[in-house]
C-alpha cells in the first residue's frame, strides 16, 4: 500500500480499528500509531485520531501517504488581545488541518505552542504568508466570521508579478472547482462565484513589479487565479503561469483591520516581503 495515496475499505464485521488495520489492511502497528496522530483514519467521512470500534457497514478512509509540511519551531505572534490572536503565517504552512494531516499547519502548533484552545476565522492558501487571525473563544469566532460574511473586513495583500498588473477594481468569475488551478471567467456561468480585488497600486521592484491589492471576497487561490487571468502571474507560482523561478510564492497578506466590542482593531505584518513605498507607482 506504500504508493496509495488512500483506500476505502467495506466493513462486513464488527471490529476494532487497529484490529483492522493490523489483519485487514496490513498495516504495521507502528505505521498505524503514525497515522492516528497525522488523523489519517476516517470512519463515514469523519476524522478519528484514537482507538474505536468499526461496525458491519462503515466505510473505512485510509490516507497512507499524508502530505509533509515544514512547520518551524516558533511561530510569530505579532497582536493579541482578550479575544483574538494574529500570527505571521509562514509560507508552505497550511493555515488548519488538511485531509491527511491534522499536525502540520498553522492553527495547530500555535496551540500546543501556547497551550492554548483557537478557533480558525479565515484563512491563508498554504503557499501565502502573512496575518493569520485566530479567535480565542467561539463569541469571538463567530463575530468576525459575522464581518467576513458582511465584507466589512479589510485586507491588504501584496504581490510581485513578473508583468505590471492593471490599476483598478476587478470582478471576475471562478468556478467552485475542489482542484486547482481554480478557473476563472470574465462571464458567470452555472457553479462559479464572484471574486472581487481591487489592485490600489503597482511599482517596480528588483524582481520583477509590486503590487498592493484589496480583497474584497475571500476564495480560494483568488488572487493567483486573478492576477494569472489578467496576464501577470505571481512570481513562483508555476501553477497558475509563472515562468521565473523564485524561492516561494511572492505573496502576502500584510494587513487586516476589523471592528470588535466598538473599537477597531488594525494591524500591519512587522517584517513584509514587499516594502510598503513604492520607486514608482502607475
């Protein structure tokens, strides 16, 4: 099973899951210890990571494979307050849990970290950096997912793109597709949604040009599949276009402002992979 991604497997018995693994699926109870800790069983779509009892007509999930992330030891954290906490995300880190593996991201380690319950409100595509916000309790949570859904949220992200990006608001249209690269049109059609920046400014950089964009909707990989429709690729994005080679994704979200409990509270990334002054706007 060492080159399967992931089986299915029909149960006819009752049993207990490492039972099952272990004479079923063959499985090494070493291997099998990996696994629930990377959260790699699912039993009827829903994630296990401890011991239990599979029944006569369960359908087992099993990922043999999950997918690696480098998390670094210490993850910055750059505001918090009573209810919110907001980290400087790393690139190649995975904002929450992915399919096959629970430990490896974000939201995960700042907890064990600080020993302490987050609630996820937004996220990050993995390969973005920057301001992550966490809420402390779920009152919190749900207020500013509240904001979100109302767009009353403001973020700043900035890119490098190897071709100078037009200046202006941008809607267009991608398809709710669970593959990337996600498509993107400039007419809706059945199964797509609206995707909305607004690119504030663009300067030229040593790379290549910087830009300052506003997002105004949060889908997912939307500024990569909006800057790649409108013919200017981020830089060390090969999947949607990029042809110069670049240590990551040039991408980060370098500020976030939101209303909670009548104040506002609005912060910038401490250490921004672009500078915020430009040599030259246009």
């Amino acid at each position: 099973m060492s080159d399967v991604n992931y089986s299915h497997f029909q149960i006819t018995t009752s049993i207990s899951l490492t039972e099952y693994l272990l004479h079923h699926v063959g499985l090494s109870r070493s291997r099998t210890q990996t696994l629930f800790e990377f959260g790699a069983f699912f039993i009827d779509g829903v994630r296990t990571r401890a011991e239990t009892d599979l029944a006569s007509g369960n359908v087992l999930r099993v990922h043999f494979n999950p997918k690696r992330y480098s998390v670094p030891a210490t993850i910055a954290v750059v505001f918090e307050d009573a209810d919110f906490l907001v980290i400087d995300k790393p690139p190649g880190v995975p904002t929450h849990p992915t399919l096959d593996n629970y430990l490896e991201n974000a939201w995960f380690h700042v907890q064990v970290e600080r020993k302490q319950k987050l609630y996820v409100t937004h996220r990050l595509d993995i390969g973005t950096q920057g301001l992550l916000v966490f809420a402390k309790n779920p009152e919190a949570q749900a207020s500013l997912n509240r904001e979100l859904r109302k767009r009353r949220v403001t973020k700043i992200y900035r890119a490098i793109t190897e071709v100078a990006p037009p200046v202006g608001r941008f809607e267009h249209h991608m398809l709710i597709d669970p593959r990337p690269p996600k498509p993107v049109s400039a007419t809706a059609s059945e199964g797509s949604c609206n995707a909305i920046l607004d690119i504030k400014k663009v300067w030229s950089v040593p790379e290549g040009f910087a830009c300052e964009i506003e997002l105004e909707t949060g889908r997912t990989h939307q500024i990569r599949a909006q800057l790649a429709f409108l013919g200017c690729p981020i830089l060390g994005d090969k999947l949607y276009g990029s042809k110069t080679v670049h240590e990551r994704l040039a991408l980060e979200c370098c500020f976030i402002s939101f209303a909670h409990r009548s104040r506002t509270i609005g912060i910038y990334r401490p250490t921004p992979l672009v500078a915020p002054h430009s040599t030259k706007d246009s």
